[in-house]
C-alpha cells in the first residue's frame, strides 16, 4: 500500500521503511535533544549543556543506526523496560497468558490507571510469553508536541483524534478509526486500547459504552449485527493493578479541585509529567491479570460494557492498602501499610485526603459488588 492510498497515513503506526526519516527529524528536532540533555546533564551550567548538543545528536545516529525496523526499536525499548521495572517494582505477575493462542489476534481492553505503563505492561507481558506484541491507541492531547508523535508511532502507537472538531470531522475520525481497528486484526495485529478516554483517577474501572459504539462503526458499515461484529474483534479484558500508584496524589488534587471549583486546568504538558512520574515512579507490586476472550451474545454497548468490567473487577488484585483504605479488617494489613498511606494522606491538603482513600477503596468495593 503506498501513501498515496492509504487510509490511515495520520493515524498508524510508521512501518519499517518510515523508521530512518523518523528517527533522523528527532536527531534533529532540537526541543527534544535539550530535554535529553536536561535530564541527563541536569547539574552542569548551562554553557555545558549549550556545548553538548552536536555531541548527543552524534552518539544517537550511531547508536540509533541499527534500529531499522518496528522489531529492533522494541528490542530497545525492552531493554529500557526490564530497567525500568527492575528499580520501580517489586515484581510483576501475570496471569492468563496461558488461555491465548499465540497466533491469533486480539482487542485488548485495560482498565486504565497510567498513561504510559498500562499498555507498555501490556506489551511486556505478551512478548515474553511468545506472543506479539500491541498497537497501542494514544488520544492526540498526549502529542502536542512534535518529538512526542515521532516516538509513539515508532513504538506502534495509533492516533485516537479526541481533538477533532464539528459533527461531520467527528463522525469521519470515528470511522478511520473503527475501520483502522478492524483492519489491523484482519492483518494479524492485535490492539490495546483503554476502556475510557482518561485514567480512572478515583479508582473507579468502568468501560465507556462509547468506545464500544466506535468498535462497531465500521461493523454498521458493513450490515453485520452488533453482537456478531463484536465476536469477530475477539475481545480480551485486562485488569491491571498497581500496589503504589506514583500520580496517586496528583489524582487526588484534581479530583478535590473538581469537586470545590467545578474545574481543573492543566498546566501545558501536565500529561507529560504524568507520564514521566509512572515511568519513574516507585509502583510496588504489579498484577495484569488477562480475562477471557468475549464471545456471549452482546447486544448492545452497554451490555457489552458491563460483562468488561466484570471481569476487570473480577481480576483486580487487591493489596493490603485497598484492604486499609476500604475499612476492611484483614491480617495482611501491616503497621507498615498503615505507615504508607497516612504519609500519603499528610502530603495532601485536608479535602483532598478523602479522594485518594478512595481511590485505594473502590476497587475493593467494586469486586465485592
């Protein structure tokens, strides 16, 4: 397929011819060598850093000049990952994996609680167990920057338009992406994307009907009833859990300046931080428990969209600070647990302590009921 007539040229991932001319406009895009820069050099004067920059963009055209393909950059970012989640994890566990067929493509639906985490967990747990890995849905109010857009669509990542304006551009974003779906599992590729447009800040997992009335789009195209199209996308719900959320506080502020102004603005790249901070940030213990493919008679979006989240409350693990946090009694909560979220309750300002405590809480109450 070349440019000229493909379809989702805006939204897809680069193929592995596009990789060398993407990777040679982030050797030269300089906003992002500074912040390479920056963050590596972050104690020496300014004159240094002024001086580095001809030297960083060199070591990365020969480092990078082995990544050729979709393949090798993986490989790279593996790498980075099992680092990653060797110093900000104290392990994690999957469960499921065992239940899928390794050649066979599925629509992989998280609930979502890091911007960046959810689908790289995702991913890492489908690679070492043999199977493919992802094309992961990123909402374009992550990309507004240029270095940014390179990086996700080397890594697999496709384009959801959340910014698109006015009915008409709304519905045809809606339909390249329902129809970008469908082609990428009748191509053998299997798909992430998260259950609501927004993490769960308040600890509250529930599928958006309207992503599931997205999926279906192309299938309306097409003539096929909504509960026959949504066994052909062979639907996977996945639960992941985190013992520490890093952006739990952050969470919590928001959420308490929702409630008291009626709004919250983000600063210009909060979502960036965000997604530094879960990099980076301590998670403890980590489950991704991989439910069971769907293949009920679901005749609506809704109904479709209580069996998800069954199964996500379902899988959920719980840990003793979502035991302490929902008033339950249980002998895995330890002085030590206590000690952790009363440091987390004393960092934040007094409205906002009853937002975290919630968002520990309602996965407890959500698999009881």
């Amino acid at each position: 397929m070349t440019s000229t007539n493909d379809p989702y040229k805006e939204i897809r991932p680069y193929n592995n011819n596009e990789i060398p001319a993407a990777l040679e406009r982030l050797v030269n895009d300089d906003e992002f060598i500074n912040a390479i820069i920056e963050h590596r050099f972050e104690h020496k004067p300014k004159w240094v850093t002024t001086l580095l920059s001809p030297f960083v963009k060199l070591y990365l055209r020969f480092k990078w000049a082995k990544l050729t393909s979709v393949d090798a950059i993986q490989q790279e970012v593996k790498h980075y990952l099992d680092k990653t989640l060797d110093s900000t994890t104290d392990g994690v566990n999957y469960t499921g994996l065992d239940k899928l067929d390794k050649n066979t493509p599925y629509l992989f639906i998280s609930n979502h609680r890091d911007i960046a985490m959810d689908p790289a967990l995702v991913n890492y747990g489908l690679h070492i167990s043999g199977h493919k890995t992802v094309r992961i849905a990123i909402g374009d109010n992550l990309l507004k920057k240029a270095c940014t857009t390179e990086l996700m669509k080397l890594n697999k990542s496709f384009i959801v338009k959340r910014s698109a304006k006015g009915p008409r551009e709304m519905m045809k974003a809606l339909a390249t992406l329902s129809s970008y779906i469908k082609h990428s599992l009748d191509t053998d590729n299997s798909i992430w994307i998260a259950q609501r447009e927004g993490r769960a800040k308040d600890g509250n997992d529930f599928t958006d009907p309207a992503i599931l009335k997205m999926f279906y789009v192309e299938g309306k195209k097409q003539k096929i009833p909504f509960s026959e199209y949504i066994k052909s996308l062979k639907i996977v719900p996945v639960s992941i859990s985190y013992e520490n959320d890093p952006c739990d506080t952050a969470k919590a502020k928001e959420l308490y300046e929702k409630e008291t102004n009626g709004k919250y603005e983000k600063a210009e790249f909060e979502d960036i931080e965000s997604i530094i901070q879960g990099i980076v940030g301590f998670k403890g213990r980590v489950n991704v428990a991989f439910g069971d493919v769907i293949d009920g008679d679901f005749d609506s979006p809704d109904a479709l969209a209580d069996e998800i989240d069954r199964q996500i409350h379902e899988l959920y693990e719980l840990f003793p600070i979502n035991i302490l946090a929902a008033g339950k009694e249980n002998s895995i909560v330890t002085s030590e647990t206590q000690k952790t979220l009363k440091s987390k309750l004393d960092s934040l300002p007094e409205g906002a302590r009853e937002c975290l405590i919630a968002s520990y809480a309602n996965p407890v109450k959500n698999k009881i009921a």
